[in-house]
C-alpha cells in the first residue's frame, strides 16, 4: 500500500515537473516573439548581418556544412544570423524562404534574402545575403567558383534563377539620426558586455571554442515487466563541457539522477560527442548509493558501474537570450542493472529498469560569458 501511495505521489510529481518546463519554454518563447525594435535599430541589425557574413568570404562549400569554417548555401544564412544578430532560422533554402516575408524586388535592403531555383525540381534550392549594389553573398557549390563568394544578380546565370526577395529583419528604412543613435546604443552594450567583442565571432578564440550547457529532466518510462503504461521515473540534471573546434566535438558530463521508481540516487559520469546542434552521443560510468529495486516489483536489483549508461539526445533547434542558446532536448537513455548476484536480468527487466526517456530544456554558454 505504501509503494503504490509513493508510484502515485511521484507519477503526480512527474507530470508537474513536465507541465513546469512547458511553461517555462513558452513564456522565453511569448518574452522573445514580443521584443521589438525601430527601423534605426533593425538598420544596425542589417549592418552587423552583412558584415558578419562577408567575414567567410573565401570559406568552402562543403554540404551539409554550418560553420564556422564551411558552409552549404542556407548554412551560411543559419549561422550568420544566429552569430550576429541571435536569431534562429530553418536550415534548408527552401524553410527559409517560408519563414521570410516576400517583398518587391524595389524594396530590397542590404540584409535581404534572395532566392533562386537553381535545379530541375522546382523548389527554392539556392539563398543568398543582399549586400547592396547589386551583389549578394552566398556559398556556391558548382561552377568556375566556389565556396563563399560575392556575386552578382545581373549576371546571366542567376538572372535566370532569381526567384524574390525575402526579409526576415524589420525594414530598416530609418531616419540618419536615429540610425546614428541605434549605433550609439550597440556600442554601448558592448562597452557593458566587453567579453563579446573580442574575437567573438572568430572561431579562433579557446574561450569561444568551450561550450558549457547544463540540462534539466523528467525522465519517463512506458516498459513495466507486467504492463505498459506511462510512469514518471527521474528527475535528472547534467552539466556538459565540450570542445567544439574538434571532430564531433568531445566533450565530459556529469549528472545527478534522483530515480524515484527504483528509490536510487545515481551520478552518472559521460564522456559525450556532439555529432552536431541536434544530436548528441554519451557513454560512461554511474555511480549508484544504494540497490535499486524493479519497476512495479520489489525484487531488488544492483546498477552496474561500468558498463553504466549510454544514450542519445535529440535537440530542437536552440533560440537566443543574450549570450544563452536555449533547446529543449529528448533523451533516449540505458542504464545497465544486474541481478544481486551480478548475473544479468532477463530482456524486459533489463529494458523495464534502464531505458528511460529524460525530456527537458538545455542552456548553453561559451566559457567567454563567465571570463573576462
């Protein structure tokens, strides 16, 4: 009776704790989508835009590719507009051109998205940044030359491919003075935050190159080994440290799990690789403080050290609050747990006890926002 009394006491923990971090995830997303500037201030955003893109001029084109040292076409959109001015477009040509606001080719900024149909299909398949005069920069990946380059639209080829012209920054169609005095106030910001100035968007800085991210999570579970059905299993929270200058990005985590439907405290300890913004691979020992039990049983089972776990964690694409990228993330998780008597458990306990399912939100900062 007590055990069943504690299964519905933490069932009923684990679906506030969800309903929490749903709330949380839509109040940043209503404050982001209420932000708004004048046309002086989205000027500067255009400006700073452009001139964070013409900084990879030269770079090459290497598919799939998002920076910051190769790009393909829409990655140098993606990359370029989260660096400089924090916002998060879709990855392909053809989402980008969904999410922008087509205007008349008269009304074309500096800062402005032009678009081509480049192949036999028929869709959006090429994107470029409007740099003024005729001439945009995007990443080429055929012809006489590649990579990031400068190009113009009155050249015959792209003539004949140009498809519109779409906006996903405000108009900046301010007055000199209010221009002058947007300026002003971003020299300012940086004069408080003078850590972002310095080789921020480089690539080269190490402090720009360490990423920390700290996660928090619900973990959940539908296996039992006599029913299936929604449980709250967890509530987990984990700190990363990666590299991001090196192949799949290494990186170290350590975790603290309190697992309420096994009443085990454990501290998993992961080494991980980021294969990219949207998965990440993890491996490594846990350490437990106690015996665990089955789920829905009471015959008592003992967590393996190592191998401990191993998983995979799916990602959103992250939106910006000054220097935090926030996702929320699903994490596919197995832990290893073995009989008393360290022979392994059947295939459904084994599953029932270690794959749980953490969904939760990750921030994540470079070592340059706590380093000054």
């Amino acid at each position: 009776m007590q055990k069943t009394s504690f299964n519905h006491v933490s069932d009923s923990f684990g679906k506030r704790i969800l309903f929490l971090l749903l709330l949380v995830f839509s109040v940043c997303s209503l404050k982001l989508c209420a932000e708004d500037i004048t046309p002086a201030q989205a000027q500067v955003a255009r400006e700073k835009f452009v001139a964070e893109s013409k900084k990879y001029v030269g770079c090459p084109y290497v598919l799939g590719a998002v920076g910051p040292d190769s790009f393909d076409c829409s990655g140098l959109i993606y990359y370029v507009a989260r660096e400089s001015v924090g916002i998060q477009l879709p990855r392909t040509a053809k989402a980008i051109y969904s999410y922008c606001r087509i205007v008349p080719d008269k009304s074309r900024e500096i800062g402005d998205l032009v678009f081509f149909k480049t192949n036999s299909t028929g869709n959006i398949s090429h994107v470029g940044i409007y740099i003024g005069n005729g001439q945009f920069i995007s990443a080429i990946s055929d012809g006489e030359n590649t990579g990031v380059i400068i190009s113009s639209l009155n050249q015959t080829y792209w003539k004949g491919k140009y498809v519109a012209t779409g906006q996903f920054l405000k108009s900046g169609t301010g007055t000199e003075e209010q221009i002058e005095e947007a300026i002003a106030q971003d020299a300012k910001e940086k004069e408080k935050h003078p850590r972002q100035v310095h080789a921020s968007r480089s690539g080269n800085s190490l402090t720009n190159n360490i990423i920390f991210d700290a996660s928090t999570n619900a973990g959940w579970s539908l296996i039992a080994p006599n029913s299936f059905m929604f449980r709250f299993r967890a509530v987990d929270i984990q700190i990363n440290a990666r590299y991001k200058k090196w192949f799949l990005e290494p990186g170290l985590a350590l975790g603290a799990r309190i697992n309420f439907s096994q009443d085990v405290f454990q501290i998993p300890i992961m080494f991980t690789a980021t294969m990219s913004e949207y998965v990440r691979l993890y491996a490594g020992p846990v350490i437990s403080f106690s015996d665990a039990h089955l789920v829905t049983s009471d015959k008592t089972i003992k967590a393996s050290v190592f191998p401990g776990t191993i998983g995979v964690v799916f990602s959103t694409p992250s939106f910006s609050i000054k220097d935090a990228r926030i996702q929320f993330v699903q994490d596919i998780s197995y832990s290893v747990f073995n009989n008393t008597d360290n022979a392994a458990l059947n295939f459904l306990e084994s599953a029932s006890a270690g794959l749980v399912m953490f969904t939760g939100v990750r921030v994540s900062l470079p070592l340059s926002s706590f380093v000054h």
